[in-house]
C-alpha cells in the first residue's frame, strides 16, 4: 500500500518507514495519515452492515479495527518484514496479547530470565494466576538451557534481542532453532533494537513485540505496543499444539487455519484475544507513533553512534568499574553484536560506579542535559538507577545475576551533540569525585 512494487525491486528501510501503510482515501488525499479519531463508523445500509458482520472486510468499530491504527500495523509488518502487525494500547499488553493467543491455563513458558521487569512480573504474577507457569533460563545463548526447561505443555518461549541493562544480545538464530524443534514459536520484544538495526524474523523468529512507546515513538508523548507475526503457521506440523486455531468455531464456523491459513495465529489474535481483552490504542496516539516512525532510522543512526561515543569514553574513566555495552570489543557480547547489529549496537546499556550507592546517587543529582527518568528511547538522553527504581523487587541474589550492582546506572543515550553528554557525565563523575575526597 502506498508503494510501487515491482517483482525486481524491494523498498529500502528509510524508503518503508515513510511510505508502507499509506492510505490513498479518494477525492480527498491528504499527505499524512489522517487521524481517525472515532468510537465507530457509519454503517451505509442494512446489506452492508450484514456483509460487514459476515466477512469482516471495512469497518465498524474502533476496538475492532480503524484505519490510523491500520497506517500503523502496516508500516511496522513492512520493516520487521512479517507478514502481519497488530497495533495495542502499549508494550506491556502487545506481550500479554501475544501470549494469551498462544497459552491457555496448565500450559507453560520458557523465557530468558534477562527481561524486561514489567514483562518478568506478568509472567511471574499475572500469568501464573491463570494457570501458565514461565521457567527462566540463565543464560539465554545456550540452546541446551532451552531445551533442558521444555516440557510438554510448552507452547511458546519468549527472549528480549537486545535485554537491559546487562546488553546481554541474544543469538536469535539459536534459541529459533530449539522453539522450532519442538513446533512451538519463538516470541522476541525487539523493543530496544528497532527493526532498522535487527528483525528478528529475518533469523528465524516467529512473533515479535515492541514497546512502540519507545524507540518507534522516539518522541516520548504516547504509550502503544505492536505485534507483528511472520505468518507462517504451519497446522500439520503444530495444528495438535494449537487446537483453538484448527478447530472449528462454536457454532460450527470454519477454523482459523481455515479461514486465514499460516496467518491464522494473527487472525485469532485481532479477532479474539485483542478484540475481548480491549487494550485498544487511540488512533491519536497511533498518528503520533507513525510521526514518530517516519525518522526512525535516522534517530537510531544517531543514538547508537552517540552511545558507541559514550561507552567508550565511560570505559576510560578512573571512577568507572565495567560498561555493559556490547558495541565494546571488550564487552563479552561483542561477537554476537557484530553478528546481529552490524549497524549499531543500540543506545541503552548500564556502567558501574566504583563508588556504590552513594557515587550513584552523586552522580545522578550532578546531571543537567540527561534526564533523570524511567523511560527509554526517547530522542533525549535519560539516566535511572535501576537497583532502587525499576527493579526495587528483585532480592540482592537476583540484583547481581541481572548484572545489576549498587553503583549501576542505566543510560538511554538520545541525539544531542555527543560533547554535550560527555561534558555532562563529566560533570557527574566531578560529584563522585569532590564528595570522595
Ligand atoms: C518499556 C518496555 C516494555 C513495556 O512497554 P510499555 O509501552 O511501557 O507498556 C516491554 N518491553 C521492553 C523491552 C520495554 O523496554
């Protein structure tokens, strides 16, 4: 949509970012993505609206679907090359979502333990209510660890392509291959890579989630969350798996797999898991996050030069006990980076303070240009200390196997001039020493 396609010719990334999912309306034409800002649509006739209730095909409702919010699936299913998206109301209920159109009660999870704490609470709390049970592998690189935690009942495993704090990067191509051995799908929140440094689809995985209130926005003003599915459900070999997708609906309907065939796990997704539960996103804040899209590449272009600029010069700092950044060559992930995110390593990582806690708390109150905050991806650079924010619930024991020390500090590195940042991290690192003295 909105693309000349041609057999021969496949649209570059920046060329996607501005132009998949564009809507060409009629009579009327405006350039952008016009905002849809309504509960439901009118509905022309009686034969209409009963073909509409029939085949799904046009629109009735908001919750079910609306065109801003379309603009945006599109566009995001084009650059994860998936075959689908679905846009929700943020990142937390785009893995909900996705995981409850997988599992249902007595099934099970396996999931990198180096995630994101929002997504390692739902999974722990949230879930376990319900009956899905989630065990955490150590290290997400050993494809044996995976294996070791599959059991029967598991439906789905569920990794992060670039974890913070710890930029512990995650070989994708691995952990596909055991999902795959046992005809379940790999889920992977690409949140803090964005589609134009990785798509993990491109290296074998199946679902992937974003936060979009992050990177995609970039701007910070809206919360959303994006599903995108590579449609490639394959029902003889997972049909037995997934029962609700390939049998018949109540009142003899025809399956999911019938009526979508591989794309039936999206089908199912939009039609009964997001249209029931309701994490609809508004189509003002879907306008918002395909502004924000549309210079995608050039922020991330941007912060990931900027981080590379920060971590190194973090790493040459006396104050300064370890960077977790895997653009370093001396960061332990650095041959998996180079293998996943030739284009840049992403911009949110952690540094230790020899210091401790209070370094830390030194070194945050000195900065002026970051923003002190718990958020990431935004176009401004932010600093939080993750031991007593973010991950508060966590015991001592798991604090440190998460990488995650007193004098820990997560930076999300935005697109300021990069003197600027080092000159105020300097400002940060004066504190620590003044008060040492
Ligand atoms: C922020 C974040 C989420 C949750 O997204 P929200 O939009 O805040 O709900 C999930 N995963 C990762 C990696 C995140 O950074």
């Amino acid at each position: 949509m909105g693309l000349p396609r041609t057999i021969e010719h496949q649209p570059g990334f920046a060329t996607l970012q501005l132009h998949a999912g564009e809507r060409a309306d009629g009579p009327v034409n405006p350039r952008a993505t016009p905002i849809y800002l309504t509960a439901g649509f009118v509905l022309d006739d009686f034969d209409v609206a009963t073909d509409l209730f029939r085949t799904g095909d046009g629109y009735s409702y908001t919750r079910v679907s609306n065109p801003t919010s379309q603009a945006v699936e599109q566009r995001v299913a084009a650059m994860e090359r998936g075959a689908e998206a679905l846009l929700v109301s943020s990142g937390q209920a785009a893995v909900t979502i996705a995981v409850l159109g997988l599992l249902s009660a007595g099934q099970h999870i396996v999931s990198a333990s180096s995630i994101y704490e929002g997504t390692r609470g739902l999974f722990l709390e949230n879930l376990s209510r319900l009956g899905i049970e989630t065990d955490f592998v150590e290290d997400a690189n050993d494809p044996l660890e995976w294996e070791r935690a599959i059991r029967p009942t598991t439906r789905a495993l569920f990794a992060e392509s670039i974890p913070n704090p710890k930029n512990d990067i995650l070989d994708i191509a691995a952990v596909a291959a055991v999902a795959h051995a046992h005809g379940i799908p790999l889920i992977v929140d690409n949140t803090l890579a964005t589609p134009y440094l990785l798509r993990p689809i491109e290296h074998g995985a199946d679902i992937v989630v974003h936060s979009a209130s992050k990177f995609l926005a970039g701007h910070g003003a809206v919360l959303g969350g994006v599903i995108v599915d590579n449609g490639e459900f394959d029902a003889e070999r997972s049909g037995a798996l997934f029962p609700h997708l390939v049998e018949a609906g109540r009142l003899g309907s025809p399956s999911f797999v019938e009526r979508a065939g591989t794309r039936a796990r999206m089908a199912y997704l939009r039609d009964v898991v997001a249209m029931r539960f309701g994490p609809t996103p508004s189509p003002l804040n879907a306008f918002l996050i395909n502004q924000g899209i549309e210079t995608l590449s050039l922020r991330v272009q941007r912060q990931s030069e900027n981080a590379l600029g920060v971590a190194r010069w973090l790493e040459a700092q006396p104050e300064v006990h370890s960077v977790d950044y895997s653009g370093l060559e001396s960061n332990p992930f650095n041959s998996v980076a180079r293998r996943y995110l030739p284009d840049g390593q992403g911009s949110v990582f952690s540094f230790t303070l020899r210091g401790g806690l209070d370094a830390a708390r030194r070194f945050v109150n000195a900065l002026s240009v970051f923003t002190h905050m718990t958020h990431l991806g935004d176009v401004r650079s932010l600093i939080l200390h993750p031991g007593t924010t973010s991950h508060n619930q966590r015991t001592e024991n798991e604090l440190s196997q998460a990488g995650i020390w007193p004098g820990t500090l997560r930076v999300s590195i935005g697109i300021e001039d990069l003197a600027d940042l080092i000159n105020d991290l300097d400002q940060g690192l004066e504190a620590v020493r003044t008060e040492a003295l």
